[in-house]
C-alpha cells in the first residue's frame, strides 16, 4: 500500500513537471530571445526579443518634447494592467518602488527605456539601477514588453505627471 502511495505522488510531480516544462517552452515560442554568446561589459551590448527587432542605438536618446496623446492612452491601459501601479505612482510618492512624477528630470530616456525593456539586465549590470535595488529591496520584474508598449507608458508617465 506504501509503494502505490510513493507511486502515485511521483507520478503527480512528474505531470505537474512536464506541465510547468510546457509553459515555459510555449512562452518561449511566442516570445523567443536571442542568447548572448558573451556577457556584455554593459547592457549596451546586449541584443533583445527578436519579436521587436531593435538594438540599443535604436532607441530614442531624448524624451519627446510633448507625451503623444493616443500613445498615452495605450501606456495607461499596459501601466493598470501590466502591474506597474503596484510598484509605482505618478504623483503620490514612493511605494515598493519609486514615485515616477519628474523621471523625464532625473533619468535619460535610453535609460528609462531599457530599465522598462530589460530591468533584469539593468540591475545587474547598471550602477544606478543596482542602486535602485538596494534602495526599495525588490527587483522589478520583467514584464516582456515591446519597444512601442515601453514607449507607451513612457508617455504615460510624461502626461500624468504634467497633469498631477
């Protein structure tokens, strides 16, 4: 009776393995990465989701003079539904992470941008970044969005805190 009971719960956790194997094969496939042959001295080097197709001197330098209405608009539905309210505000100070209101004052847009595109490569090879992790003690999560989704709530960001 013992043997079937060992049995039956290793037969549990192998479907629940094989399960959990598949879920991550299947993110995989529709969200597919290329793989860094070298680590990059700095997040600079690192190539991204194929998906996207950009590269680091892709990216937009300069925050935009104005935040794109429409593009905004797009940003607020990815930051409620994304989980970015959970960590962050636009004008009502910090919570597990920072008050965003002013970042466009205080951070490159490059650099907000790959922090949004990348936050896993940003904390451990960016210094201000790393910085950012010791002070709130949580590591933002990576929430798999594309360049146009990051810009989005970028404008977002810019539009709210004009507005607060």
């Amino acid at each position: 009776m013992r043997i079937w009971k060992v049995g039956f719960v290793l037969l549990l956790v192998g479907l629940g393995s094989l399960g959990i194997l598949y879920l991550f094969v299947e993110g995989l496939r529709r969200n597919p990465r290329t793989v860094r042959e070298e680590a990059p001295a700095t997040p600079t080097a690192e190539r991204v989701d194929t998906s996207d197709r950009w590269t680091y001197e892709d990216l937009p330098k300069e925050w935009p003079e104005a935040p794109d209405p429409s593009l905004a608009r797009e940003g607020e539905e990815l930051f409620q539904t994304r989980g970015c309210r959970v960590c962050h505000t636009v004008g009502e100070g910090d919570l597990v992470g920072p008050d965003l209101k002013g970042i466009d004052r205080v951070r490159d847009y490059r650099w907000t941008l790959l922090m949004l595109l990348r936050p896993d490569s940003m904390q451990r090879y960016d210094s201000v970044a790393r910085d950012l992790l010791k002070r709130y003690g949580v590591q933002m999560p990576d929430q798999r969005l594309t360049l146009r989704e990051a810009e989005a709530i970028l404008h977002y960001i810019l539009l709210k805190g004009r507005e607060n």
